[in-house]
C-alpha cells in the first residue's frame, strides 16, 4: 500500500511540475510578444515623419530656413538701431522664435536625406531661383525697392534693402524696420499656408500653421506700432 501511494503521489509530482513548466514558458513567450511589439512601435513612431515627408514638406522647410535666417538678421540689428521699445521688444521676441525653428527645420532635412539649402535650380512659380540663401538679404534684380518684391521667394528682402536697414537708426529704422517685417511676414504666411495645403507631414504642418498664426499676430502689432510712428 505504502510504495503504491508514494508512487502516486511521486507521478503527482512530476506532473505538476511539467504543467507550471509549461504555463511559465507560454507566459514568458506571451510577455516576450507583448515587449516586442512595444518596442517595435516605437522607431515606427519616431520615423513616421521621416516616411510622410513629401516634395511641399521638403521645400517648405528649405526655403523657410533662409527666410527665418533673414528675419533674424534683421531682429538683430534692433537692438542698436531702433529707438521704439515696443519695436525693440518685438524683435527680440522674433529672433527668440524663430532661431529654434531653424533648427528643427535643419533637423527634419538631415532626418529626411535632404539638403538643408535650396537647391541652386529651384525656383517658384513666377519668380526666379536665388542663389546664396545663407546670406541675411538676397540678390535681386535693380531698381526695384519695394519690401518684399525683390527676391526668390515670397517676402524676402534684397541685399540693398538689408544694407539700408542696417545704415537707418532711431525713428527712421523704427519705421523702415516695422514696414520690411510686415512684408517678409506675409510672405511667410502665405509659405506656411501653401505647406499646410500641401504638406504631408503631421510635425512640419503644425510648425506651419504655428508660423502662420505667429506672424499674423505680430504683423497686427507691427502694423500699430507704424500707423504711430
């Protein structure tokens, strides 16, 4: 009776034994599918923007970096030249705003196998391509003085426009400032709007509709702060 007993419980044992063998393998298996799928999910998430960047999110980033860098470059010339607070101010604020974009818009290009410049033969529909978009003005064609009429995409400034900004102090740059601002922020508001159209990528769409919005609020202050000077 007794070694019968001992044996069944022996079997009992062993049984049992295999049976949580089993349970941790197909837990460990299911937990090990589940880390895998997490994981997986998130280079896809991190590429996402890589893979949906099309031929406008392309463009809008190149061409919105040398426009940025302008705006830039005129901010900077505010704080010794401009005698409007407001102005001064404003500027500062620009220059503050837009440095970080360009460097998330360089980050999306190197992330994308793209150039950070424009290509030399790229040009807008009925405008012309313009060469040397890391300076602060552009080239442009003479006689023309209008703010933002005078280069290769919308709003830019001329490299003779930018040199006359740079030679005017106090109420004259004030003004001048104020009038060259309004127009290269327009000029970025309908690129921002031609990107949000067009664009495929979630990230450089809502940078265009937070550059819209941006500017069109400080064209209304720049515009204020003209119709006072």
């Amino acid at each position: 009776m007794k070694p019968t007993i001992l044996r069944r419980a022996a079997l009992a044992g062993v049984a049992l034994t295999a049976l949580l063998a089993t349970a941790a393998c197909g837990g460990a298996d299911d937990t090990g599918g589940m880390a895998h799928g997490t994981g997986g999910s998130t280079p896809s998430a991190s590429s996402s923007a890589d893979a949906s960047a099309n031929d406008a999110d392309v463009m809008f980033a190149q061409m919105m970096i040398p426009h940025h860098q302008q705006a830039v470059a005129m901010a900077d010339l505010a704080p010794t030249r401009a005698s409007d607070p407001e102005l001064k101010d404003l500027a500062a604020k620009i220059k503050a705003a837009q440095d970080p974009e360009i460097t998330t818009m360089k980050g999306w290009l190197t992330a994308w196998g793209r150039p950070t410049d424009l290509p030399s033969d790229h040009s807008m529909p009925g405008m012309s391509a313009t060469p040397g978009h890391d300076m602060p003005g552009m080239s442009a064609s003479p006689g023309r003085d209008m703010p933002g009429m005078d280069a290769g995409m919308p709003g830019m400034m001329s490299e003779q426009q930018m040199t006359d900004l740079a030679a005017a102090k106090g109420a004259a740059f004030d003004r001048m400032f104020a009038q060259m601002m309004i127009a290269h922020h327009n000029g970025a508001i309908d690129m921002a709007r031609t990107e949000q159209a067009e664009g495929g990528n979630p990230e450089a769409k809502a940078l265009a509709a937070k550059i819209a919005a941006d500017q069109a609020s400080e064209v209304q202050i720049l515009q204020r702060i003209l119709d006072r000077l």
